[in-house]
C-alpha cells in the first residue's frame, strides 16, 4: 500500500511498491531535503547512481529521464 509520508514511501521502496516515477520523486524529495545523505549506504549510492545517469540534478531536480532498474 502507497504511503504519503516520507517513512511510508521508504517503506514502499523497500518492499517494491514504487513505479519509476515515484522512484524519482522520492529520491529528488531525499537529496532535495539532504535526508538521503543520513540514510544507510545504500540510499546514498542510489542517489549517487541517479545523478550520475542524469536523472537528478546534484540538487535533487528531476531532469526528465527514465530510471534504469
């Protein structure tokens, strides 16, 4: 179940409830609020991994792309 939260929205993440866009919005809401950067490793490197592809900006702006499972 789709969560509004930001807990609940983690949740989902971890259980695969998340389409790619919603993918997206979470991780730009993450380095946007710089939240990602207290989370485990491997929020860290997903967000690393995003802005590298150029899906986010280092700032957490969409660009516009797909992301790539």
């Amino acid at each position: 179940m789709l969560k509004g939260n930001m807990v609940g929205r983690l949740m989902d993440y971890e259980a695969g409830e998340l389409d790619q866009d919603q993918i997206l919005d979470l991780f730009a809401d993450l380095v946007q609020s710089g939240t990602v950067w207290a989370l485990q490793g491997s929020y860290q490197r997903r967000a690393h991994e995003l802005i590298a592809a150029g899906l986010l900006t280092p700032t957490g702006e969409l660009t516009g792309g797909e992301v790539i499972a």
